[in-house]
C-alpha cells in the first residue's frame, strides 16, 4: 500500500490565471438579438463589449445575463467563470498536481467541519 506525506510539497505547476472571454462579432449580433443590451449603449472592441460611457469601460455582465448566455449555448466546451462582472475563460485543463491539492483539501475540511456544515469543492457559489 502507497501513503504520502502530506508535509512534502507538491511539485509548482505552472499557473495559468483565466483570461477575459473576448466575443466575436457573430455572438455580439446574437447578444443583441437576445435582449441582453436592453438599455445599454454597447459596441465590440476587439473582442469585449465596452459599454459607452465617459470614460468607455468594458459591459459588466450580471448573472442573469450570464446564465442566459450558457443557456444560449455561448459556453459550449469552453470553462468559464463570472468574477465581478467579466466573464473569464480557463486558459488550461487541470493537471494532476491541482486534482491531488483538491482532493487532499477537501478530505481535510470535511474532516474538520464534520458537523452541521456542506464542503463544496469547485461548485458555482453566489455571493451577492
């Protein structure tokens, strides 16, 4: 039987940080077409959708809009994630490294609120 040591570091993995989801201008047209913009003056700049203001800064999504969206199939085979309002694309699958820190952080929290509370690892959570 093989056991680890949970005090001997897991070897670096190179970090990929999730980057803005940039929109074609078919999928611009097909937001339109969706309402999403309802009361918003929007153009695509390379890819984001800048809202115009003074100063132009790029549209911030809600929830709503983002869940209309993953329903609109936009997300199709793409990892993506709303953080304040942009929504990112994971950059990179996960690797063994990342999978054995998750397991081993969560089997380690479970252990420790073992009562009257829910571990959730890498499930959608809403803080608003």
């Amino acid at each position: 039987m093989a056991t680890v040591d949970l005090l001997v570091p897991l070897p670096a993995a190179p970090q990929h940080d999730p980057v803005p989801r940039l929109w074609t201008a078919a999928e611009f047209e097909r937001m339109r077409q969706l309402g999403l913009f309802v009361g918003h003056t929007v153009d695509l700049v390379g890819g984001t959708v800048m809202e115009r203001a003074d100063p132009p800064h790029p549209f911030v999504f809600t929830r709503k809009e983002y869940y209309a969206l993953g329903d609109g199939q936009f997300f199709r085979d793409q990892r993506v994630q709303l953080i304040g309002g942009v929504i990112l694309e994971e950059t990179a699958v996960m690797n063994p490294p990342h999978a054995v820190t998750i397991q081993l952080v969560s089997k380690a929290l479970e252990t420790i609120f073992s009562h009257g509370f829910d571990v959730r690892c890498q499930l959608p959570l809403n803080l608003a």
